[in-house]
C-alpha cells in the first residue's frame, strides 16, 4: 500500500515539475521579449533622409544600366500587360449589376 502512495507521490511531482518547466521557459521568452522591447524599442523615425532615390534602370545615379534613348515608356500597372482573362469577365457582371 505504502508503495503504491510513494509511486502516486512520484508521479505526481513528475508531472508538476514538467508544468513548472513549461512555465519557466514560457517566463523566459516573455522577460527576453520585455527586456528587447525596452533596450531597443521604438526609436522613433531615423535621423537621415535620401529624399526620393529613383529605381529605374538607369535614372538612378547608382544604375550600372545604361538609360535609354528617347527616355522610357511608363512601366504597365503591376508590370503585367494584360488583365486575366477572368477578371475581366468580373469586371464586366460588376457594371451590368
């Protein structure tokens, strides 16, 4: 009988002490996210500015591209020639509506 209480006993402190390590691991993650969020935190917007830095090819002064000639068309929207074929059947049942 004795020996059944002392391995009720054993398993019960195994089980809490594997709930303690859970909790201890989940305090550190939380005490090392505070302590991250308080030395670096938000240090407001940066103190330089590069004004508007082209990228295009070959505007920009840091191009290794030539420009070309005549100037450059407008790039198309979302660098996609052409609309799907099935958003324009949307588009077209959204005016109807």
């Amino acid at each position: 009988m004795n020996e059944r209480k002392d391995v009720r006993k054993q398993g019960r402190w195994i089980e809490v002490r594997g709930w303690l390590f859970v909790c201890a691991l989940a305090l550190c993650f939380l005490l090392y996210g505070l302590f991250m969020y308080f030395m670096i935190g938000d240090k407001g917007p940066p103190g330089w500015n590069f004004g508007a830095v082209k990228d295009i090819p070959g505007e920009s002064i840091y191009s290794t591209n030539q420009p070309v000639s005549g100037g450059t068309a407008a790039p198309e929207p979302q660098h996609v020639s052409q609309k799907p074929l099935q958003a324009e059947i949307d588009v077209g049942k959204e005016s109807h509506e």
